[in-house]
C-alpha cells in the first residue's frame, strides 16, 4: 500500500442534493428513509417527522463499509483470517487502489458526510412551527455526531481527506484539496462539541426499544477516544470521566447487572442493551443492505453441517492466532472465538439445535474455529428474522461502554509506565471481572492494549490500536503473527517511512476517485474554518 491523496466529489456530490424523507419516529427504525432518495423540499411539520430524519443514517449508509471492508480491516490486524480475493489484500499488505471492496467502504463513509451535510446545514429552514426546538436541535446533533463519527473512520483509514461541511459549496467546482490530519481531527472534535451541546441526556433501561438513537452520553465517550487518539489525555480523561459518573451505560454482566453477561451482549434480543453506546441498527426491509450480514459472513458452513442461512458461509475465520489468544478461564472465548469441539447448544444448525464445531472439517476459510461475535446461527425463535439475502437484524457495536471504560483507564496513564490509580483500576478491573479474570494491582500501556484485544476482538479496533502505538512496535507485532491458515504459517511484514512515501498503515484511495479528480493528488491544504 502507498501513501496518497486524493478524492472524488461526483459521488458525494450527487448526495448532496439531498434531504429526508419522513419515516417512523420510533428506535426500532422499522420505516427508514432511503439514504440516496432524499428530496431537498421536504417539510417538517410535526416532532416525529424531524426525529425520523436520521433513521436511515443507522444503518443503510453504513452498510457497503460493514458488509465486507470493515471486516478486511480486521484481516489486517491479524485478527480474522480470509483467503477470498475480495477481503484477503490486508493479509499480505498488497491491497491497493483498485479494490471494490475499499472503494466501497469509502463511498459508504462519504454517504454519510453527504447525509449529515444536509441535515445540518438545511433542516432547521424546513421546519413548522409546530416542531419542538429541543426535538429539532436533538436531530440536528444526531447528523454532527454521524459526520464526526464518519470523518473519525476516514482519517484512521485514509490518513489526510478533504474537510467538506456543505456539499452545495462545490456544486461548481468539484475539485478539493484533502486537509491534513490534524485539521479533519480538529473538526472531528468540533462536531462532537456540537452535538454534546444538541443531544439530549439518555437513562438507558430495560426498554432497549428506546436506546436506538445516540445521546450527549454517546457523543462524550466518542469524543474521549478522540481525544486519546491525539493524546490529550486530560480531555480524554475528562469526557470518559462525565459518560461514567453519569449512570447512562452499564456492564452487562457487571456488578450494575449481575443477571446478565458477556454472553448476552451478543443475541439479538439485547439490541440497544444498557452497554451499547452507539450501535448500527439493522432491519430487513427487502431492500439488498437494510440488515446485518455478519451470520453469513463469520458462520461456519462445513460439508455436514451450516450455522448460515445461505447456502455458504464463513468468508472470515479466526486467525490462527486468536484461536488460542485467551487464557484459561476468559468467559469471552466461547463468546467471541469457535474452536474446535467447542459446544454451543442455543444455536439452531442446519441439522437442529445444538452446534458443536467440527473438529476435522475445513471450515470457515480453511482456519478450523469459526467467529462467534455476530454469528446468531439458522433462524429461530431466538435470532430475529433473516431478509431474502440471508442477513439478519442484530445490531453491529460501534462502541461499547466496556471500550470506554478501556478508554478511561488509559487516560488516566497517560502515556506512563504504570499506574496504580484507583479510578483507572476500578475501570479496567470491572472489564476484567465481568470477563472472569482476576484484577491487578497496577497496570501498564501493554496490559490496556492487550486487554482492548481481548474485549473487541472482530469488533474492528486492533487495526486502529496498532496504528496509533510506536510504529517500531506495531511492525514487530504484525511481523510475528501466524497470518495463514491451519495447512500452513505464513508471514508477512508491513511497511512504514517516516516521511510516509510507504505506509502500510493507511490505505490507497480509490483509483477510480484519482481518475476523475488528479487535483487531489497534491499534498494536503490548511483547511479554512469559519
């Protein structure tokens, strides 16, 4: 992979003439706007038209990122292990510009731009008199925390992109600059401060039916780890700080909600649990990426028995690393990763309830386990329907408040070797208790990152976290891991310049974009903010 700067606007362009159409107002977003059909003349005039306006933005514009590139993502980190030509380019480091499945994880986070683009910039001159102010604001910083949180997963992929906060200012002239990376952050922080300032506060319940939308809470916690990110750790420590002491979001399993556990974060009837600070919502439509694709793309499909809906599955498998990753008595194994011989006996099979995973059976990508995370099994009265595709309706975490919690207590280090604080250990203990472990004493950088491994495996953070550590270190790491399958080790190294001429760790733009904009292959421009 190479390091390049460019970008084309006809796509996003062609959203930006765009705006919402009315749907449910409800969290279950049964009725969802289209997320490319939206008219610019559409008028609001009651509180539940202005609160359907973000619907489609939980879901379908997320779903070209979430349906395969996403997921390559944790290919890379040697996480996941795939040799499908389609999501495999990561494994060996030689995915390039050239691949659909990139292109389509760009254009799907430039849908949302385009979306949020418009709501901010145009809703409130399209509503009655009628519409609540606090109801219209509450959207309003919905659509800047999408664009945030969308500007957050370009700038971690792509490294320098173009800051666009109206689409119509380039109707006429398409060509921009990408800014650098220090500006899209700073904007990135911007947008978050805009919606904590918009969002109303959040309890969240037993009634998940109500914690669909994103709160101020879920605006704080995403602003923490932004601050992490670019180490202000004081900031950081800050906003992780404000979402704990405010009650909004609790452990399953943990001692706020003992009945429950790791386990249960999973099943489809815990969409929208106490945990969940902001999660896709998806819902079979009978509309091709209305609905979750994971079962199919993480279930085992073997020669004598399938945990998918299709009649294929498991395009991702467990490196052969992760197999083996948890120490004895790590309750999120079972959870997380398939071995051999392990036995569930709440998933419905294509033979009956009860899976146990092939112990001699080539499965899932040829690794011999199978993921776990996402994977709910054949449709039963337990997994929630599945649409014509095979995809299903659970949601897909962002972010949970376990990760904030990791977040927190490595705030509270603050770059150092060690702390022995008693707020950061009772937030990285109560991760570590709820997963059955014993807690520590003191902690270091070492034991948060593995402990982020552990809790997010294939939930799409251990390529950002290896992107952000010393990039000496981070090679060592991925140099040493078993990236083939169970016929084999294989090996790979990426490679990083300091002038960036070679980085493996952000990806090609897409050739199509560079094509159509060769503008953009100059160097980043200083962004302007009004």
């Amino acid at each position: 992979m190479k390091y390049k700067t460019f970008f084309s606007t006809y796509k996003l362009l062609s959203a930006a003439i765009v705006f919402l159409v009315f749907g449910s107002c409800s969290d279950d977003f049964t009725n969802r706007p289209s997320e490319d059909s939206i008219s610019l003349d559409s008028y609001y005039s009651t509180n539940e038209q202005v609160v359907a306006a973000t619907n489609g933005m939980y879901s379908r514009t997320w779903f070209q990122l979430f349906n395969k590139f996403y997921w390559a993502l944790e290919v890379g980190s040697g996480n996941m292990y795939s040799g499908s030509p389609d999501v495999s380019g990561l494994r060996t480091f030689s995915l390039n510009g050239s691949d659909p499945e990139l292109e389509n994880g760009w254009s799907s986070l430039w849908a949302n731009v385009a979306q949020a683009n418009a709501i901010i910039n145009f809703l409130e001159s399209r509503v009655g008199s009628g519409v609540d102010p606090k109801v219209l604001q509450n959207t309003v910083g919905e659509a800047y925390f999408m664009r945030a949180t969308a500007y957050f997963y370009l700038v971690r992929i792509w490294g320098p992109v173009p800051i666009i906060e109206n689409n119509l200012d380039y109707s006429k002239e398409p060509a921009i600059n990408t800014n650098p990376e220090v500006d899209v952050y700073r904007l990135i922080v911007k947008d978050y401060l805009a919606a904590i300032d918009r969002l109303a506060d959040k309890k969240r319940g037993a009634n998940y039916s109500d914690n669909g939308h994103v709160s101020k809470g879920s605006a704080k916690a995403f602003l923490a780890k932004v601050y992490l990110y670019q180490k202000d750790y004081a900031n950081a420590k800050l906003m992780a700080e404000s979402v704990i002491n405010s009650g909004e979001f609790k452990l399953l399993g943990g001692d706020a909600l003992p009945g429950s556990s790791f386990a249960d974060l999973f099943k489809y009837k815990n969409n929208n649990n106490e945990e969940s600070i902001f999660s896709l919502q998806w819902k079979g439509d009978g509309n091709y990426g209305s609905a979750n694709n994971c079962n199919t793309q993480f279930g085992i499909s073997s020669s004598t028995v399938s945990t998918s809906n299709a009649s294929y599955g498991g395009v991702f498998g467990p490196s052969q690393e992760v197999l083996s990753l948890y120490e004895a008595g790590d309750v999120r194994k079972q959870e997380t990763v398939m071995t051999p011989g392990a036995i569930y006996p709440d998933i419905k099979t294509t033979t009956g309830t009860g899976f146990t995973v092939p112990v001699d059976e080539s499965n899932a990508q040829n690794s011999g386990g199978g993921i776990k995370k996402y994977c709910l099994g054949v449709v039963s009265a337990n997994t929630g329907p599945a649409d014509a595709w095979a995809m299903m309706d659970n949601n897909t975490y962002i972010m949970r408040y376990a990760e904030l919690l990791l977040i927190h207590a490595e705030a509270v280090l603050a770059g150092g070797g060690s702390t022995s604080d008693a707020g950061a250990l009772n937030s990285f203990n109560a991760v570590r208790k709820r997963a059955g472990l014993s807690t520590k004493a003191s902690i270091t950088a070492d034991d948060i990152f593995k402990e982020r491994r552990l809790e997010l495996c294939f939930e799409g953070d251990y390529w950002f976290d290896l992107g952000r550590i010393d990039k000496t270190k981070a090679i060592a790491i991925m140099s040493a891991q078993n990236r083939g399958d169970r016929g084999g080790a294989r090996y790979y190294t990426p490679v990083y310049s300091a002038d960036h001429s070679t980085n493996d760790f952000f990806m090609d733009y897409p050739d199509n974009d560079v094509a159509k904009n060769p503008k953009l292959l100059e160097p980043p421009v200083p962004y302007t903010f009004k």
